[in-house]
C-alpha cells in the first residue's frame, strides 16, 4: 500500500512536471508508465487525458474565447423578463417531455403520491441565435447563467409540495442551439394530489394525474406535448402498485372575466396514469387469516352440546379476533363515507363468526330447555339420574326402560332438536361462505364503479 502510494504520489509529480513541459513528457514516454490497471492512478490516467485535452484547447485558445465571446454577445441586451416573440402575433411553443425516476409513498389517508422526475422543456428562443462553433454541437450554460435566460412559468397544478435538487449545485441544465433553439431541464421531486375511488380497495385502480399550467395566457405561451412525452425508469412504482396505462392530455383553461369581459385562454398539459393496486400482499395479509378465522368458529359445531366453556371460549375468540383484524386492515385508509371491498369483506366474516357464536346459544338454550323440563316433571327419578343424563343423554335410554321412555319422548325433540341445528349448521356455514365468497370476487373483480359518483 505505502508503496503504491509512493507511486501515486511520484506519479502526481511526474504529471504535474509534465503538464509544464508537456512536450518533455511525450518524449520521456510518460503515459506509458502510467498504463496499470490499479484505480488509484487509472484516475490518474484520466486526469491526465483531461488535462491533455485542455492543454490541446489552451494551444488552441482562440475556441475559447471564442465560445466566451459568443455567450457575451448572446445575453447583451437579452433581457431575461420578456418572453420570446412578445412583439409577435403568434405565441412562443414549448414542448415538454417528462423523464420519470420514481413514483412512491402513495398514500391512501392522504390521498396523494410522490413523484421524482426530469422536467424538459424545448422552445426557441430567436435572440439567441449565434454563429455556430467548430466542434461544439450547442452551448452548455451553467446554473448561475441560466438565470439570465428567459424560462417558461411552467407550475404544477395539483402539487402540495415539491423541491428542486441542489446537492452538488443546481440540478438543472440548459442548452442553446445556434438556431436559438432552448432545451431546459429540471429535476423536481414533488408530492402530487390525487384523488382516489377507494370503493374497490383493495382490488382498485387508481388514476393520477400530473396537471401543468403556466402564467401566460395562450397569446404568449403555449405548451405542448413533445412528440416522445413521457419515459420512465424500468422499475417505477413501489411493489404495492404496477405501472399501468399512461397518457397524455389537454385541459386548457378559459377564465371569464378579464378585462371587458373577455374571455383569458391558458394552456394547461396533464399526463395521467394508471396504477394497478398488486394484491397478493391483501391477501395473505388479510383474506386468508380472516378465512381461517372464519373456519375456525366453524369446529363449534363439531363439539358436544355441553361442552360449554369450550364452545363459548372458540366463539368469543374468533369474534375478536375478526374485530382486531378489520381494524387493522382499515387503519391505513381515510375515513370515507362510502362502503370499500374491504369493508364488506370484514363486515361479512363478522357475521359469520358471530352467528357461529349465536348458533351456540340457540343450541345450548335448547338443550337447557329439556334439561330442566325433565327436572320438574319428575323430581324424584330425575335427581337419580341427572348426573347420568348430564354425562350422555343416551345412557338413560338403555338403562331405565318402560315408563322412563315414555317419559323420554317428551323431552327428546328440543335435544334432538339442538342436535339438529349443529348438525344443519355443519353444512350450512360453509356452504353460505362459499356462496359469499363467489358473489365477493366476481363483483369486485368485473364491478367497474361510475367515477362520478364520488368526488
Ligand atoms: C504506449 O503504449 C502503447 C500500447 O500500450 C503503444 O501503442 C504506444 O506506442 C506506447 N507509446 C510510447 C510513447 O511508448
Ligand atoms: C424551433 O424552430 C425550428 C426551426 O425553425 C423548428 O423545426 C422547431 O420545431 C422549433 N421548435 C419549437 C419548440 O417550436
Ligand atoms: C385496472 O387495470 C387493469 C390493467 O391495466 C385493467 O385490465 C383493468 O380493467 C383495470 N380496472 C379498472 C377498474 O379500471
Ligand atoms: C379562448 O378559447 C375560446 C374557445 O377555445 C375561443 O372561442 C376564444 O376566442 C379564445 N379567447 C382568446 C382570447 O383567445
């Protein structure tokens, strides 16, 4: 390591050494001996091919001065406060292009996204046309020129908050043709307003928009969609959400009233897109607990009708379980009136465990009902057997016969009976959830809601 750096260092001298005498070094072989791959110096080598190119530029410093002079006669007498053509007839044109970087933190309580994106603008500009350079393609500004040149007051209509990059300087640049021709970009990253339908959540698509408008009235200014509008990075959007359908609109803007009552005409440009809710995350994280859930108060019905604590115990379980559950599921979304999948969805598994729960009750209300029927009618025989009877019905079948069976046939209907609703219930429960189940998804999946209806 010391002896690299040794090198480097020899090395930094050598070059600083050589970019004096640079013809010295051509003859010594310089640049051969700076040829390894080790980074340190490969950074060398490129400052060195840098610096080369400069040297070649300073042998021949009449390019620029060249290009100095030509920025100074550009902006003399350029006032940067006026747009182009003001004195004309016809408006100046602006296209526009947005590059995409990213697109997160899509916030359902809030109701908007964030955006990270290049904002490009093109238009010409006729006082800055120039004599083009040898070898320069267009003049390349930097940030504290930029401020000398007249800018369109594009803004962002539907933004809550946005920012400018300013880490290492300005995150903007601006290049001018010889034609006059301006290309202006910026990087912005913004919170934009989106309105969303939630009524499908979490099945949804929702549809943003970013909305662009500016100060001067169509007389002056006019925006435009670049023939190549939109480009976007390959993965966009957060997992929760795909990148759907994209498209490109108008919606200019008249405002009455002006002076004498004339109509002011503004241009406004908006892209919208659509974005694909993925909701394999809803469902392991929602519907399939809140389906076991469900299955689960179904097992009731398979248990003895005076195995009360534990019947109870599963009921109440899977009651609160499901209410926890919908809350949770419904914690991260606005407090809308109107009723969302999700909602049905709860409200439904709701039901089910907490009929499974009443099922109960109606159950063990009948089987108390005999219990107590045949205490009172027959007193003495019943304390006998109660605790036989409270073991298994069925062992006083087989042990008393004659009268006691007569006896038995008053009573067995509302055990029987409670039986009965178990066993009914067995079937009934499942069947009816998956009726439910199949009604859900197809009107959540083909359903597509009127728009209008909410906003
Ligand atoms: C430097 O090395 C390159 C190949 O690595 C060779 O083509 C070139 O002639 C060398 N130049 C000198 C001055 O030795
Ligand atoms: C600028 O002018 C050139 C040539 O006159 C034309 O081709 C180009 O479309 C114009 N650009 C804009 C943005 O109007
Ligand atoms: C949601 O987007 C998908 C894919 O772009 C599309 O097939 C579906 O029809 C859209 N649904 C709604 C309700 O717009
Ligand atoms: C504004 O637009 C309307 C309709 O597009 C048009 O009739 C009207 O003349 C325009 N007004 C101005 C001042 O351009």
């Amino acid at each position: 390591m010391i002896h690299l750096s040794a090198k480097t260092l020899s090395t930094k001298w050598l070059h600083l050494f050589c970019i004096t005498t640079s013809l010295l070094c051509q003859v010594t072989g310089f640049k051969n001996m700076s040829t390894s791959s080790t980074p340190s110096i490969q950074f060398f080598t490129s400052l060195e091919k840098e610096n080369g190119a400069r040297s070649q530029l300073q042998s021949a410093s009449i390019h620029k001065s060249q290009r100095q002079k030509t920025l100074d006669q550009l902006l003399q007498g350029y006032d940067p406060r006026i747009p182009p053509n003001y004195e004309e007839d016809f408006p100046v044109k602006v296209l526009v292009q947005l590059h995409i970087t990213n697109i997160d933190s899509i916030s359902e309580s809030n109701m908007d996204f964030s955006i990270g994106m290049f904002l490009r603008q093109k238009w010409n500009d006729t006082r800055l046309k120039y004599t083009a350079l040898p070898r320069l393609k267009a003049l390349e500004l930097d940030s504290r020129m930029m401020d000398k040149v007249w800018v369109p007051d594009l803004f962002i209509a539907n933004e809550k908050q946005a920012h400018f990059h300013v880490v290492t300087v300005p995150n903007k640049l601006m290049h001018i043709y010889p034609e006059g021709s301006v290309h202006y970009s910026v990087r912005i990253t913004a919170t934009l307003k989106c309105s969303m339908d939630l009524r499908k959540y979490p099945l949804d698509n929702q549809t943003c928009n970013v909305i662009m408008e500016n100060g001067y009235s169509t007389d002056n200014l006019v925006f435009g969609w670049n023939p190549l509008p939109v480009t976007h990075d390959n993965r966009l959007v957060q997992s929760q959400f795909q990148f759907g359908a994209m498209e490109t609109l108008r919606c200019d803007k008249a405002y009455v009233g002006g002076m004498d009552g004339r109509t002011v005409n503004y241009t406004c440009i908006m892209l919208q897109f659509e974005m694909v809710r993925s909701f394999g995350y809803y469902i392991i994280q929602v519907y399939i607990p809140s389906i076991l859930i469900v299955i689960l108060s179904w097992v009731s019905f398979w248990l003895d009708i005076d195995a009360v604590p534990a019947r109870i115990s599963l009921g109440l379980l899977t009651v609160l379980t499901m209410t926890t559950q919908s809350a949770g599921a419904r914690s991260a979304l606005p407090r809308v009136s109107y009723v969302k999948g999700i909602d049905v969805w709860m409200a439904a598994c709701l039901i089910f465990v907490f009929s499974a729960l009443i099922e109960f009750a109606y159950v063990n209300v009948n089987s108390r009902v005999e219990r107590r029927r045949r205490a009172s009618s027959h007193p003495a025989s019943g304390s006998m057997s109660s605790d036989m009877l409270s073991k298994n019905g069925r062992e006083i079948i087989i042990e008393k016969k004659g009268p006691p069976l007569r006896r038995l046939s008053m009573f067995t209907p509302s055990r029987e009976k409670a039986r009965t609703t178990d066993r009914f219930s067995r079937f009934a429960f499942p069947t009816s959830f998956i009726v439910f189940n199949t009604a859900y998804w197809s009107v959540y999946t083909f359903w597509t809601p009127d728009p209008s209806d909410v906003q």
